[in-house]
C-alpha cells in the first residue's frame, strides 16, 4: 500500500476556543454531538499535539487507538491529517483505529513511540447519541501527567488556528504501510494487527501452558460487553487456550455497545452475574468499552470487589513468571480504593502508596521503580508491564493464582481475609445531579472536616453502631517523585479501627456531577461470622451514616443511588 508520489500542502485553519475542553480524570469526554462541532476535535488535537511534544513534535512518531466507538475512525482520519499538518513523522493505528487501551499503551512503550491519542470514552455508553473522548498518552505508554493535560486545557483556551492536510486520505481498513510526501517532508501511516503485539506479551508475562491446563476442567465465562476486548479474548482464550468459542460472551465490537453501558459492575453486567448465578461456571470476568477495566466473580456469582481482587494478587504475585523474574516492589491504590492492599504490605514488608483517583498518578511511581502492582475501586487492575490499567491482563492473573493455589474463587477469598481481615466496601454513585448540588455537598463536607469539634466526634447509625472520627480532612497529594500537589481530592472521614468514609465527585462524567460515596468498614480477622456476612447488610450502618453527614438526601433529592458497586 502506498500514497504514491502525490505531494501534499499544510493549511492553517483559522478557529477560535471552545470552552470546557479541561481534560478530566482521564482526558476530555463529551457527547459525540459535541465533538462533531465544526473545529472542536481539530482544536483539541492540536492543543494535545503542541502540549504532549512541544519542540518534539516535528519528527515526532505517534499512536494512534480507539475503542472502536462511534466516531472513532473519524476521529482517526482527523488525527493523522492534523498530524501530518504538524510535521509528525509517522502514525502508527490499530486496523479500523481499533486498539485496547493496554495494547495502546504496550506498543507505544515496545516501539519507543513519542506518544498516541487513545479514542475512547471508557465504559460511557457510545453511539451517535452516547459519548466519545480523547486522551494523550505520553511516551511512557502512560496517561498524560497533569502538567500536559493543564498545558493542553490553557492551549485550547486561546488557540486561533490549527495545521492540517485536509485532502490526505489513507486506508486504515488494511494491514500495512502508506508513505506520502506533505511539504517536502516524508509521511508514513503503519497500519498494525489489532492483537497481535499485546497477546505476544501476554505470553511472555503469564505460563499459557498452566493457565490451559488448569482450564481444561473449569468452565469460564468472559465478557468483552461489545467493545474492544472481543478479538483480543478470542485470540487468547478461545485459539490459545483452546476454551469453547461460547465461553466468549459479546465479543462483536458494536459502535454502540448494543445500547448499553460498557461497564463490567454488578449492575451492567447483571447479565453475567444472571448466567453465574446458575451455578455452572467456576469463574467468570467481564471487561469495560475500551478493555482497561475488570471484574472478578466466582462460582455461583460469588463477587469479588476490586479492593479485594489487588489485595489477593498482592499476596499470590508469585504465581506469575513476570513477578518472580521481575521481584516484587512496592504496591499503589487509589485514595478512595479500601486498605486491603496496605494490609499485605505491612505482612510482606512492602510500601503502599495512596494516590488521587485516576491511573495517572500511578505512573511516576511505577517509572521510578517504586510499586508493580495498583489498583483502583474503580474495576481497574494493573502492573508495570504496562501504564494504563489491563482488564485482560488482571483475568490472567486471577486465573494464574487459581491455577497455582488449586482453589476456588471464593476460598481464596475466605482465607484471604483469615489472614488480614475483611474491608467490606461499596460505592454509592449518584449520577447526573445538577453541578450546584454537588459543589453544596461538598462544601458542606467542608465544614464539617474544618470544625474542630468534628475529631474524636462519634457518629451513630439509626440502628445504634458508633464510630469515631479519627480523622476528618480533603486529600492532598504531593507525588514523591516530582514533588507536584494535587489538593482537593476527596473529602476523607476516617474512624478508629479502621473504617472509612470518602466522598467526591467524579472527574470523567460529561454532563452535570456525579457524587461518588465511598463505604468502607473494617472487620477483624479473627470474627469469621462479621466477615462472612453479606457485604450491603455490612456496610448498612456506615451508610446510614454517610447520607446523615453528608445531607445528600436533602441536597440532591435523590433517595436512591444510580448504581451501586
Ligand atoms: C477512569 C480512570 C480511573 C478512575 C475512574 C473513575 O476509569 O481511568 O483512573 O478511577 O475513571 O474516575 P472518577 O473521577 O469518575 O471517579
Ligand atoms: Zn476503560
């Protein structure tokens, strides 16, 4: 394939600056309408091109990968032209601009590229009427720190003209190279297989041969949800480790979905938790929109929360041949994340770090070799393979541990929490509610954390627990690498013994605030009965407590949260 001898000429778009294009947690996420505005996507790519690469942008090879959403390769095709208009040497784009996130983030790392925009609204709904997004990732394979994504939001703000090569077209439905020439200047558009180089280096990381041995008496289920993690689970389940091609759920990647939400929880994954329920498969994982997120269950549904899921691979990592090659450093979670993880830390002798919300902050720590293992509440899993979070990566490794400790899912978990206790943990979101009451609860959380009376104040549930404020203040990170400050990162109540409420508000919503409230209540190893209850009658009186304190009821008028996990 080639663009032949054509020469192509850079024009330079006169625009002016929408408002609103503030990367969030993980870059800028809106309604597909809004970015098909005239100017929008260009305005943001370039701000993202002069942001990520500054004096390296000319010359500057870069990835490009999306999810397979509506208005991906259209996103796609304005990327490269913009690209090219911006003397970038070269792109290199998943067939169809289909790529994993994790495989995004593996082959920017495995070929040095100097960077890549991932197409990707995560596990938001798609479709003409649902959301796109678009992040940049560094040349780490990681996320954009903060320092670019506020570089890229000022940009955006005063930008008066992009460069693009409005007329180059390029075939990115066929494996191989096009090479053009645009002012003089070579061009170069590689188009790679969508799984190949991430299921190589799954093969490298984990033992395929005992993960298949140990598979050929179970019965698993996966769920790719309709997004991007089909192919890559029939590439490793159903070809490499010879699974029934049923044992595949929803592998067609649709640019809606199906309708629905791409989000592997209880709630949008009822169906797998349904089919689980029924008591025929031993484990089943479903995966999000753009395959960096996962969930665990067991036998009959038995669930696990991705606070337990890191905690259990901290403590079994040995079962994986990239850890024991590679030892084992210390380990990260998110703030809100339970502190499951910190107590095998403790027993193994290791560091655990607390970050912000959102799998950047993660990616100092896991460059300057302090952790290989994180994990977010969020249904996020991952390790310094790679700098993105890895839902495929995560089934592995579960599947890794049954096949070394030979036990089922919930027995790992049952002695699990033999050892180290239980931290029961549930969210409470409530999505879509309008920005006011959001900023009010917050600012009544505010309040309460600067009382001075607020510490060793004891709260008492309607049905009589008490707990006792520890601790009461919004989170502020400063990264031990860089020395950079993230304040305001969640309001944190801490109770003696170890319970915890954490309250903020979501960073990748793209309408209105979603309020997250974060439920986490200690239990002792050493009192089976409190730790084999069920979680939500566990979590019942904390929260009772967290509305109370909180005045959410009276703020939002909601009285039911839109999801729980
Ligand atoms: C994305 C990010 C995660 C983050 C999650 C929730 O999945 O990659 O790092 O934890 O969103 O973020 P939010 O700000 O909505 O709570
Ligand atoms: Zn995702």
């Amino acid at each position: 394939m080639s663009g032949g001898t054509t020469s192509y000429t850079v024009e330079t778009v006169k625009t002016s600056p929408f408002d609103g294009q503030k990367p969030g947690t993980s870059g800028l996420r809106k309604a597909v309408t809004v970015f098909q505005q005239a100017h929008y996507t260009e305005n943001f790519v370039q701000a993202g091109l002069w942001a990520g690469l500054g004096d390296k942008l000319k010359g500057s090879v870069l990835l490009v990968g999306g999810d397979g959403r509506f208005f991906c390769e259209e996103a796609a095709h304005l990327i490269i032209r913009i690209a090219a208009g911006n003397g970038v040497s070269k792109i290199v784009i998943g067939k169809k601009a289909i790529l994993s996130t994790p495989a995004c983030s593996h082959i920017i790392r495995k070929y040095k590229l100097s960077g890549g925009f991932l197409l990707t609204a995560s596990h938001n709904p798609g479709g003409p009427d649902g959301d796109f997004g678009i992040k940049y990732n560094t040349d780490n394979g990681g996320p954009a720190p903060e320092g670019v994504t506020n570089k890229i939001y000022e940009l955006t703000k005063t930008i008066k003209e992009y460069k693009i090569v409005s007329n180059l077209k390029v075939d990115i439905g066929q494996l191989g190279t096009s090479k053009f020439t645009v002012g003089g200047e070579p061009f170069v558009v590689e188009v790679i297989d969508n799984t190949a180089d991430y299921v190589e280096f799954m093969k490298q990381i984990f033992d395929f041969p005992a993960i298949k041995t140990f598979l050929q008496t179970k019965r698993v289920l996966l769920n790719a949800m309709n997004g991007v993690t089909g192919p890559y689970l029939r590439k490793i389940f159903v070809e490499e480790m010879g699974l029934p091609s049923d044992s595949c759920l929803n592998c067609e990647i649709l640019p809606d979905f199906g309708g629905k939400h791409p989000d592997p929880n209880l709630t949008y994954a009822k169906d797998l938790v349904d089919i689980m329920k029924a008591g025929q498969h031993d484990f089943a994982a479903a995966f999000d929109g753009d395959g960096d997120r996962n969930m665990i269950l067991g036998h009959r549904a038995f669930f696990v929360t991705p606070c337990d899921s890191l905690a259990v691979l901290a403590a079994n990592l040995e079962s994986i041949p990239y850890f024991r090659q590679n030892g084992v450093k210390g380990f990260a979670r998110s703030m809100p994340t339970s502190e499951a993880v910190d107590k095998v830390a403790q027993r193994l002798g290791k560091d655990c770090y607390q970050t912000p919300t959102g799998w950047k902050f993660f990616g100092n720590l896991m460059d300057a070799d302090k952790i290989s293992l994180c994990g977010e509440e969020s249904f996020g899993t991952g390790s310094t393979h790679i700098r993105e979070k890895d839902g495929v990566w995560a089934a592995l490794a579960w599947l890794s541990v049954l096949a070394s400790t030979k036990k089922t899912v919930q027995d790992v978990l049952l002695d699990h929490w033999n050892i180290y206790g239980r931290n029961f943990f549930t969210r409470y979101d409530y999505e879509n509610v309008s920005s006011e009451a959001g900023e009010k609860l917050i600012a009544g959380l505010e309040a309460f954390i600067k009382n001075p009376n607020s510490k060793g104040t004891t709260l008492t549930a309607p049905t009589g627990q008490k707990y006792k404020v520890a601790v009461a203040d919004n989170f502020e990170y400063t990264d031990p690498i860089d020395g950079s400050v993230s304040k305001n990162q969640g309001i944190r109540i801490l109770f003696e013994g170890g319970s915890r409420l954490i309250f903020r508000l979501s960073g990748t919503g793209s309408s209105g605030a979603t309020i997250r409230v974060y439920v986490e209540e200690y239990v002792k190893s050493d009192n089976p009965s409190a730790y084999e209850q069920d979680a939500q009658a566990a979590l019942g009186p904390l929260v009772a407590i967290a509305l109370q304190v909180s005045k959410l009821r009276e703020l939002t008028g909601r009285d039911q949260p839109t999801v729980i996990t």
